[in-house]
C-alpha cells in the first residue's frame, strides 16, 4: 500500500530525495549520524506529528535544512507519502493518495492531500480510517523500542484503540459530542428566545382577542347599519317626494285663492259709498280704541294714587298710634248716638255721602280732643293723604268724563257700523267670500310655510344620515354602507327606526372605544406567533437531534467496547504467541485497569447532565511471566527483556489490525544473535500484513529486507541515498 516517500529540505535531506517501497521490507542502514532516523522522522512529520520533542528538535526552523558551506539553506521543508489506493483502504475515490505537509521558516505548517490544501484534522481522519493513528504506534523512533512498556496505562490504551481501528469510532463519538454540546446550546438559546417572546405574545393575544371582541361589535355595527340605513333612506325618499307633491298643490290652491280675493278686493274698492261708510266706521273704531287707551291710563293713575294714599295712611297711623288718652265712656256712647243721628234717615246716594262726611268730621273732632302728636312729623303725613285725596279726586272727575266720552264714542261706532251694514246688506256675499278667501290664503300660505320647516327637517335628517354613514364607514369600511336599497318602506312605527339609531349609535360608542382595526397588532401578533411555532419546531426538531446524538453516542461507546473487548482477546492470544517464541516461553497478557469505585460516585449529579460525560476508561496494564523468572513488575526487567517484550506486543498489535505500514528504528539494537534471527522471523511474518521500513544495523534484519537503502553523508552534510534491489542483485549474480 506504501509506494514512496519524497523528502525536499526536511532536515539533512537538503535536496529532493525519493524513497520507493515497492517491497513487502525495505531496509535503510547507514553509519550513525548519516541521516537513517531522520527517515522516520519524515514519517511522523507528513503523517501530521505536533511534537517537536517526537521530531528531535525546538522549533519549527530546526525540521528546515538550515544549510552548510556548500549549499545553502532552504526555505521550506516538505515530506509526501505516497499510497496505493487501489483497494479504496482510504475513504477517498482515487487511486493513488499523496498526503504532503510543508513548513515555512516562519513556523506555519501546509496540509495537502492530492495537490488541495486542507486541514490537518482531514488529514487525521483520512489517516484514521486506513488504522492510522496519532499515537504513533506503527512508527518506533530510535530508543523508543520500550515506549509502549513505559508508557501510563492510559496512553497504552490509546495506542492499543489506534492499532485496533477503533480511532474512526473516537472521531464519531467526539463528532456527536460536539454536536450534541453544540445543539444543547442551541436548545438553551431557543428556550431562552421563547421565554424572552411568551411575555410579548400573550400581550398580543390578548390586544387581538380585544380586536375579535372589536370585529364582533363591527359586524353588529354593519348589520345594524344596513337595516337602519336603508329604512332611512327609503323613509327620506318617501317623505320627500310625499313633501314636494303637497306644497306644489298647496301652491298652486294658494295662487288660486290669492287671485280670487285679489279680484273681489278691486270690486270693493269700486264701491266709493261703501267705503266711505267703511272709513267712518274705522274713525269711531279709532276713537273709541282711543279713549279706551287713555281711560286705562287714568285707572292705573287712580290706582297709583290710592295706593300711595293708603301707605301715607298707614304711615300716619304707625307714627300716631302712640301715647293715646283714655276716652271716657259717656263721650264714646255721646259719639255713636251723633253718628246714628246724622245716619239715620239718609235714603239716597247724595244724602248717604252727606251723612258720612258729616260723621267723618265728628270723629275727627273726637280723635283730635285724645290724641296728643309727638311732633310735626303727624301733621307733614296728614297734608300729604290730604294732597293726594285731593289728587284722586281731580283723576276720578276726568275718569268719569272720558267714560262718559267713550260711551259717546260708542253709540258713534254702533251707528257708523249699522249704516255700514245696512249699506252693505246688499253686498254681504261678497264680504263674506272675501273673509273665506283670507282664511283660506291664512290657511294655504301656513301650510307652504309648515311643508317648507318640513323640507328642512329632511334636509337636516338627511346630513346627520350622512354623517352617521361616514361614521360607520371609518369604523366598519365600506362594508357599513354597501346595501341593498328597500324597494318599500316596512309597515311600522317611527318610534322603532328611532329605536335602531340609538342602538347604533351605541355599538358605535363600543366600538371607538375598543379601537380600530389594529391590522398592525394582528400582523404582528401573526409574525409573532409564526416565531413562536418556528421555535417550537426548532425546539422539538433539536431535541430529537440531541435525543438521536445522545443515542449514537450510546451505540458508539457500545460499539467501541465491543471491538475493544474483541480486539484486546486477540492481541492477548498473539501477544501471547509472540512473547513464548521471543522468550522460548512464559506467557504475558494485557489487562484492564481496575477501576475505583469511590470515583464513580464523586459527582451524583453527573447522571443528570444533558450532556453526558465521557468517562475516563480503564487503562491497560501488562502482566508477563518469564521462564524460570519470578518477575512481578516490568521495571524489573532487563534491557533487553523489555525489548523483546516491547516487539512481541508491537507485533501482536499489528498483527492483529495490520497497518499500511510498519517503521522500526533500530528495535534490535539490544538483541543477541539468537533473538535475532527470531526477530528476523517475525519481520518475515508480519511483512506478510504490512509493509516494514526497519532501519538496522542489524545484518540478520538486512537479510531478509527485499529493497536496501544505504544512507550516507559527504562533506557538505546532505544525506543521499544509495539502494540495492536483493531480486535484481540475485539476478545479476548468477
């Protein structure tokens, strides 16, 4: 599967130097310091190694030819491995795969697979899937032979799980854990968007069940509308064509009667004697209209007057009613006999009047010898009631003449219209259409005048129907005012058509107050709540997401232990093969560590993470048992036992899970003759599986390699390469 190597810079390989490996071992061997391990090295670099301690060096710039006195130093150091991939080991539809990584001098690394830059982790998992792993198993460095017996527990399982193929399971299970971490967020961000929404829209759900409370009343509103409006309008219609067909025939009546009376007017008129007498008659109407007039005015002066008499009177009674003298008896019974003498026998009028002005001095003459005045006040009030009884008198005497005038007046009227009557006794049919014809115009020109309020009433009904229509119109749109109009009004009262405006009107109150369409708060109530449903999609869609992530996670470590268990059986039954021939027997086995169980339970909580945790796995632990040794830990063992056991568990892995290739540098350093040819025999077997590039001084290794490298270096400090084919130099031999 390994077809070559191509070096440029890297290193003491200053030029572009190109390894084939076209057999199942290629051998490179080379004095110490040539540049043998430096092949290795390339390995580890192309294959993407991150260590510079692994790489034996610092910095980037030490992996650079850093040049010498005969050629210069380079700017770049680059490492290809070329693969046949003609069994399609590499997830990758080519044939032949070339993975190449470059470093600068500025410390940057390149990545490329075929010619197209990509990322390391592509290179990884590319390398993943062909059991190539990043613990480096298949390549043993220089010194590194025992590696894997000084190693923890825990890196010796992860080299166990890369020589197994069980890494591609450890990238899909961290695929799923970043995924499952990554959609735990997003479910924590959609919960927290729909926590910071429900506020929000249950505001709008309650503004748009106010908005169907709100279309309801609008829909009673136009149904309302429709009914009052087209009564109205019918009732408008009617009433105005029943108001125009009146006062056009009141009018032409009007005109008719106005004609007829003008007519028998201008006959009266004619009628000179007549009107003579007429105007005598509206003479003594004026005389007599006169003196009434005037006589009233004298009535109210009397009644002035003696109201004015009557307050001076009862002013000088309050003044003088205080202090008063005891009348005597005898005068008192002396007074009444001389007013019953002065009384008695007066019949008439004029002998009445006589009498009670003769008692009137009597008592004053009687008063006057009991009364004893305060002070000049009294007399002042008496001449003033005198003043004003005389005063009285005076407009009494006029009242009498001016009645006696207005009976004069009278019989002057009552003469004047008896001649006129008998004047016109003739012409009483005529005086009397004419008074019919006045009543009539009177009549006619009120109702035009009634029919006329009556238009304007309509007209005023009719701009307040207008105004109510665009009421409606702005509350409910045109739906309020499209209906059909009544062909005839319906037989009932106005009372009821009242009864529906006040209805209306009321609904329309509602109606204001609950707002307008609010078209806004329903779009945003329906963006709203599209949001809220797309994050509950969100939502249950992440959770079956996660619920399928933690479920791949699951069959992904049952799957991994699965293969693990099956995989460590099989490397301990070779593990255990491969050590008794290393050791001409004993046995040695791997074994799992034991765990605490007081760790398990540090964190009770753990189970109830959403993100469940990767717990730490048992590590590997080695047990071996040397012949004829009682040995019970591995750092009991010796150089070289360490070793041979390090070889029999790096055959047994690889043997197990073969990988493309197999590089081990210098592992048999520390074996003797015999273990030698032993290991020579292992490498013959497992070259079966792999392809092996051993770098050896060994000369029992170098024997049963297929392609030999030599590897040396001149003075200018550049290592070249010198190869040897044994097929080809058998063939040449014989």
């Amino acid at each position: 599967m390994l077809k070559r190597l191509e070096i440029v810079g890297f290193k003491s390989f200053a030029k572009k130097t190109v390894l084939d490996f076209s057999q199942a071992t290629t051998a490179i061997v080379g004095p110490n310091g040539s540049g043998k391990s430096n092949v290795a090295e390339a390995f580890r670099f192309a294959l993407g190694e991150q260590s510079m301690k692994s790489l034996r060096g610092k910095r980037s710039e030490d992996l650079i030819w850093g040049g010498s006195h005969l050629v210069p130093r380079s700017g770049r150091a680059a490492v290809a491995i070329v693969f046949d991939n003609s069994k399609r080991q590499f997830k990758i539809d080519f044939n032949e795969v070339a993975i190449e990584r470059a470093v600068l001098r500025d410390g940057t690394s390149e990545y490329a697979i075929n010619g197209s830059k990509v990322r390391l982790r592509d290179v990884v998992e590319l390398l993943a899937s062909a059991n190539i792993g990043e613990t480096g198993h298949h390549i043993i460095s220089q010194g590194e032979a025992d590696r894997i017996l000084l190693s923890s527990p825990r890196e010796r399982r992860l080299m166990l799980e890369d020589a197994l193929g069980l890494k591609v399971f450890e990238f899909k299970k961290q695929e799923a854990l970043r995924k499952l971490e990554k959609t735990e967020g997003n479910i924590a961000q959609v919960n927290s968007l729909r926590r910071e929404l429900a506020p929000h829209l249950r505001f709008l759900e309650s503004q748009v069940k106010k908005l169907e409370r709100a279309d309801s009343l609008r829909t009673e509103l136009i149904n309302l509308a429709h009914t009052y409006f087209a009564i109205e309008d019918a009732y408008l219609a009617q009433e105005k064509v029943h108001v125009v067909t009146k006062r056009k025939h009141a009018a032409e009546t009007l005109a008719q009667v106005s004609a007829d009376l003008a007519h028998i007017e201008d006959q009266v008129t004619i009628d000179a004697e007549g009107g003579k007498r007429l105007e005598a008659v509206r003479v003594a109407e004026r005389e007599t209209e006169r003196l009434s007039t005037e006589r009233s005015h004298f009535a109210r002066e009397i009644g002035r007057v003696e109201g004015a008499l009557a307050a001076a009177t009862e002013r000088s009674a309050r003044v003088a009613r205080e202090p008063y003298t005891k009348v005597p008896r005898e005068d008192l019974i002396t007074l009444a006999k001389e007013v019953e003498d002065q009384v008695r026998g007066a019949t008439t009028p004029e002998a009445i009047a006589a009498a009670l002005k003769a008692v009137g001095g009597l008592v004053k003459i009687f008063v006057s010898q009991f009364i004893a005045p305060t002070d000049d006040y009294l007399v002042e009030e008496e001449r003033a009631a005198h003043r004003l009884e005389n005063e009285r008198g005076e407009l009494v005497a006029k009242d009498d003449r001016l009645a006696c005038e207005l009976e004069e007046a009278r019989l002057v009227l009552a003469r004047a219209r008896e001649a006129l009557t008998a004047h016109d006794e003739t012409g009483r049919e005529m005086r009397h259409s004419i008074l019919e014809l006045a009543q009539a115009k009177a009549q006619g020109e009120s109702a035009i005048a009634s029919l006329e309020a009556r238009e304007r009433e309509l007209t005023m009904l009719a701009e307040s129907l207008d105004r109510d229509k665009a009421d409606a119109g702005l509350l409910a749109g045109m739906a309020a005012i499209s209906y059909e109009p009544l062909g005839e009004l319906p037989s009932e009262d106005r009372r009821a058509q009242e009864e529906r405006k006040r209805a209306l009107e009321r609904v329309r109150i509602r109606l204001e107050e609950a707002g307008g369409t609010g078209e806004d708060i329903r779009e945003e109530h329906k963006e709203v709540s599209a949001r809220e449903a797309f994050l509950a999609t969100e939502l249950e869609d992440l959770a079956k997401s996660a619920a399928g992530l933690r479920a791949l996670v699951s069959d992904l470590d049952t799957e991994l232990a699965k293969h693990f268990a099956d995989g460590l059986a099989k490397v301990n039954a070779s593990f255990g093969e491969y050590f008794a021939l290393m050791f001409g027997g004993g046995g040695a086995r791997l074994t799992l560590e034991v765990e605490d169980s007081s760790e398990e339970s540090e964190d009770p909580e753990e189970s109830f993470d959403e993100i469940p945790r990767e717990k730490e796995r048992a590590g590997i632990e080695i047990a071996v048992n040397l012949p004829k040794k009682k040995v019970r830990a591995l750092m009991q063992l010796s150089g070289g036992e360490r070793a041979l056991t390090s070889i029999a568990l790096i055959f047994a892995m690889s043997q197990v899970n073969p990988p493309p290739f197999l590089i081990l540098d210098e592992t048999d350093a520390a074996l003797d003759e015999a273990n030698s040819r032993r290991y020579g025999d292992m490498i013959e077997n497992l070259a079966q599986k792999s392809q092996l590039i051993v770098i050896s001084h060994n000369r029992e290794t170098m024997s049963r390699a297929g392609i030999l490298y030599g590897v040396t270096m001149g003075s200018d400090g550049v290592s070249k390469l010198l190869s040897v084919k044994f097929d080809e130099a058998i063939a040449v031999a014989k």
